[in-house]
C-alpha cells in the first residue's frame, strides 16, 4: 500500500521552478548569476534531504545544492526527487561593449516589458537609442531602461540598442547585438480557451425499427445513429418464382416430378 501512494505521489509532482538572479539572460563575461531551483516535496519523500540535480545542456553538474553560481553560457535544466526537469533558462555571456538584456521569464500581454541596454561593466550609456525590428522607439539622455507598461503581441520582435561611452574621451555610437523577445497571450485568455467546452456532440439513440411493406421483409435491421434516427435496409431477396400451375388433362391424373431439393417442378408432360 505504501509503495501505491508512494507511486501515485511521484506521478501527480509538478515539475520544478528554474530562476536566474538578477533575472537577465545576457551578462558580460567574467559575471556571475545565481540560478535557483524550486519544488514542491510531499513528507512521503522527505526521507532523507533532498538533492537537486543540475544539468548544462546534456552534461550533469557537480552540484546538489538548491542554488547554484553560473558563468558559462549555455541551457540550464534542473530537476529533484521524483519530479519532471524544469522548464530553460538559456544564458548567454557576451564580450562587447554593450548589451540588450531582456528578461528571462516569459512576458504576457497587459504585463510590462523591460528592456535594459548596459555599458561594460555598467559603464554610463549616452545618447541611448533603443530599437524594435530597426525603428528607433525611444531615446535617452543617458542610461535608463525601456518599458512597455502593458505589453501587447505587436511588441515582439528583435530589440537592439545604441549609444556612446567615455573611455575616457566620448567614443563612437556602439550597438548591441539583437535579441528575440516573444509576449505570450494573456494568462486569463489562455484559460479560458482552455476552459471552453466543445459543443457537445448528439448522443447515441437506438434506431426506430421502420414499419411498412419494405421493412417487413427479412432484411430490415436496427441501426445505432448520432443525432437523429435511421434505418438501414439489406436489398430485399426476390421472391422465389411460383411453379407452374399444373394442367388438367382429360382422364389423366395430376402428376408432379420431384426435383432434386424435393420440391416439385411442376406435372409431368
């Protein structure tokens, strides 16, 4: 019976909650993040601590603990006892002297959108341009991120940024590389989609036996049919051709040849 519960518990966790701290998924090279991972774990497995496992693309790390610190760029995963893998976070390091980091949580419409261009290692940004799919949508003095107060699909696309730095002397407009941003349907809409019911579809019902001259004969059969009744008819047989009458002849008696199957032809001529 434990084994049962035990099985049924493992079959209804819910896969864990993967999140990166500060939440940007673009860092310059040599930064650290912190990635931490959550689940929920029913007594029944609390048995002995439990262990997270840590994954970079196919290859599993070394670490068990609940957090972990980051610098290599690519797709981390995680997973504890008895639970699915977590959903992506795809980190990317970058060398140049500016960045565009977007958030790495899905955005959904009516949400706010917000987009930061950095200077390497947070060296001031001046004339600060910011772009969607190559229109300049806001400019700034200097360093100052670009929000969306309630996102909506029209704003995905590529987001880029330009702008100066002093090092030391003002240098030549700069721009960052382009990154992908996707807003998601709206959390509300998306469960009502899911929650509308299909039109229900026409109950099965027993077919009505037909009454009538045609329906009376030895092919006639009940049906099963959605929505509505009907009858299907096998093709009648054809009646079986009468005999011939016989003929009477004066002073000759009636006769009848036997067939082979027993029944009679007809009189002997």
């Amino acid at each position: 019976m434990w084994s049962l519960t035990a099985l049924l518990l493992l079959a209804t966790l819910e896969k864990p909650i993967l999140s990166l701290h500060p939440p940007w998924t673009t860092i310059f090279k040599g930064e650290r993040v912190t990635l931490r991972c959550d689940g929920y774990h029913p007594p029944l497995l609390e048995l002995r601590p439990i262990s997270t496992l840590w994954y970079l693309g196919h290859l599993l790390l070394p670490s068990h603990k609940k957090s972990i610190e980051v610098q290599t760029p690519g797709v981390y995963r995680c997973q504890t006892r008895g639970a699915p893998v977590s959903d992506p976070i795809h980190l990317s390091v970058s060398n140049d002297w500016l960045i565009l980091q977007v958030p790495y949580a899905a955005v959904f419409e009516g949400e706010p959108l917000v987009v930061r261009c950095r200077g390497w290692y947070d060296k001031v940004v001046y004339k600060l341009h910011y772009y969607h799919d190559g229109k300049a949508v806001r400019y700034f003095h200097s360093s100052a991120n670009y929000t969306v107060p309630q996102a909506r699909a029209s704003d995905s696309g590529r987001y880029q940024c330009s702008g100066t730095m002093r090092i030391p002397v003002e240098s030549a407009p700069m721009f960052s590389a382009k990154v992908a941003v996707t807003v998601q349907e709206a959390r509300h809409a998306a469960a009502v989609r899911l929650l509308q019911v299909q039109p229900p579809r026409a109950p099965l019902r027993l077919g009505r036996r037909v009454h009538g001259p045609r329906a009376r004969g030895r092919g006639a059969r009940i049906v099963l049919v959605r929505g509505r009744h009907r009858h299907a008819e096998r093709p009648e047989t054809q009646p079986l051709a009468a005999a011939p009458r016989a003929r009477f002849r004066p002073g000759l008696g009636v006769h009848h040849r036997p067939s082979p199957t027993g029944r009679s032809l007809g009189p002997r001529q």
